[in-house]
C-alpha cells in the first residue's frame, strides 16, 4: 500500500531508477540480474517476497542490498526455535518513572523486515507476521498500531533442512506474492564474487541510496496507471484456474494467485518503462507467482514432481492473447 498523498510517477521513469536500483544491486549480488529483478518486481507491486534457496548464496546479502539501494529503514530478525510473537511485534513494558506500561515497538515496526530463516520459528511466532504483512497494522494487548509505508517483508527460506523447521502453513505462503531461488552461481560469477571481495578490502559492503522511501512510493503508485487489456486479465485468469485443474495438483492457486499475477505483470510492464501489460509480461512471473500456491497429490511427492513444472505445463497449454483492443474497464473499475 502506498500512501494517497503520492503522486504517481510516470511508467518511463520508474523504469530508470528501476535500472539504476538493479545495477546498484548487481555491483554487490553478482550474476542474479532475472532473480533480482523478480525481487524488485514484488517490492514495486507492494508485496512480500520468499527468497528460498540453499544456504550462502546470497538471501540475506539481497535484502541488506535492495534496503540500501531503496534508501530504507531496514531490520533483521533471526527467526529461531525459541522466538516468541512479541520479540516480532513489540510488547508493553511498565516504565517506572510515569507509573504505566509502556509500548516498546518491535522490529516489524520497520520499511523493510528480513526474516531470516523464517521456517525455523514456531506456527504461533509465524502468524505474529500474518496480520503485519496482509493488514499492514500490529494489534498488541488489543491495541493495533498501523505499520508506515512503505512495509515489505523479505523472508529466507532453506528447503533442505527439515530438522528443528516448521514448514511455512498454506495461509502464511499465499501471503507471500512470490518466492525467488537464486541457484549456484557459474564458475566465472563465483570468481567474480571472490575478486571483488579482495578489491574491496572489507567484508561489508555499502551502498549509496539510489532511491528514498517517498520515491519509492510514487514508483509504486504508477502500477495503478497500467493499462491491462481483457483478453490478458482473462489469460491471468485461465492460467490460475488452469493449475487447480491440473492432474497433478490436490489443490491449485486462488483468486489471490490471480491478483498476483496481475500485481507483478504491471511490475514487469514500468520496469520496462510500459504503461500497458503485454502477455510476456504474465509469462515471466507466472512460475515465481504462482508455483509456491500449489499443493500437489501426495503421489506427486514421491515421482519428485515439482509445482513449479506444474506451471510451466499450465504455461504451454494454455493459449496467450493476440488482441490489440482497449481494456473495458474504466478509472480502475470493471464494467458490470
């Protein structure tokens, strides 16, 4: 959500800094450009992003980067076993000089969380982020606190460790509007990654902001000013019905995986400097928005079927539009 006050930026610009915040980015996280701009995407849509992967290859590193890239208030939790719900959301503690309890605020009270290692907290500290990142507000001892936007969480994930983890629940993972893996790096980028440590002399890395909240927010609002043709808004439709028909699946996207889909294809639209939605658009989200939504057939488990080639089938049964015509609906509202 992006303040009302925020002027929409025009979509040519977005797609300028857009560059700038991905080169920023790629000085530090070598290699990425695809999953970083999958990153950005889902920052600029307003959402929450999923960085699942193995260990050392660079989740953690991505967030601290896109924070200071974007100029951001930036927090990191360590998510372990022993992680209680107020250590996310804040508690009230009794301040002795005024006699009365007091609010400290926790870190979620932030513009962009790291939750590092977010599968090995219990359900009950896990769901102390649901109301955070779908409400955009905290509610502590029954009084709610409004989180300032911009708020975005980016989570890490390790997939292969499964002992001392607690898988994230279904309701958790479809609030995350996409999950991103980065994968091992080829020879060249992994030798890059070691020369660039040695040239720069320190383990930490800094970067200036290309970018400040507010501008952030106007990037932001201009998705509101991309225009989707039906037929494309209907293809984002077949494709989501498509994977809770497949034969793989015991339960495929929601309507959410929908919006998803429509949120990161106008994404993709500004970063291109577009002010309209083209099917390559929904195509190139299609796998990181929706392959996360899907619960397979236990039998699929066992073949070691992953969602993620559920989607790209869905992807090539599924026919794209060709139409050039003008969407039906008008100031954001579809015609009854």
């Amino acid at each position: 959500m992006t303040d009302s006050s925020v002027e929409a930026m025009a979509p040519y610009e977005v797609g300028r800094l857009a560059g700038a915040v991905l080169d920023s980015v790629g000085s530090v996280v070598v290699g990425k450009r695809d999953s970083l701009e999958l990153v950005l995407a889902g920052i600029l849509a307003g959402g929450h992003v999923l960085l699942e992967d193995l260990p050392g290859l660079g989740k953690t590193l991505t967030a601290r980067c896109f924070a200071q890239a974007l100029g951001l208030d930036f927090r990191r939790l360590q998510f372990t076993p022993d992680l209680l719900p107020a250590d996310v959301t804040g508690s009230f503690l009794y301040d002795q000089r005024k006699g009365d309890f007091a609010f400290r605020a926790g870190p979620v009270f932030t513009n962009m969380l790291l939750a590092d290692e977010i599968n090995r907290t219990p359900p009950k500290t896990q769901s102390a982020l649901l109301e955070a990142m779908q409400e955009k507000q905290v509610s502590v001892e029954g009084v709610t606190y409004r989180l300032d936007p911009p708020f975005h969480v980016l989570a890490t994930a390790n997939p292969i460790e499964y002992e001392g983890t607690y898988p994230l629940p279904e309701a958790q993972l479809d609030r995350f509007l996409l999950r991103v893996s980065f994968g091992y790096p080829t020879a060249d980028e992994e030798w890059e990654v070691l020369r660039r440590r040695m040239s720069r002399r320190q383990e930490e890395s800094q970067l200036t902001p290309v970018v400040n909240s507010h501008t952030l927010q106007a990037m932001q609002a201009a998705l509101e000013t991309v225009q989707v043709e039906d037929s494309i808004g209907r293809y984002i439709v077949e494709l989501t019905a498509a994977t809770r028909e497949h034969s793989a699946t015991l339960v495929g996207a929601s309507p959410r995986g929908s919006l998803a889909l429509l949120l990161l294809a106008r994404a993709r639209a500004v970063m291109s400097g577009r002010d309209y939605v083209v099917p390559e658009d929904v195509k190139d989200v299609a796998v990181p928005a929706l392959a996360h939504r899907l619960t397979l057939r236990p039998e699929m488990w066992l073949r070691r079927v992953d969602p993620a080639f559920v989607v790209q089938e869905v992807l090539q049964n599924v026919a794209a539009p060709a139409s050039g015509a003008l969407p039906t609906y008008a100031g954001g509202y579809a015609e009854q």
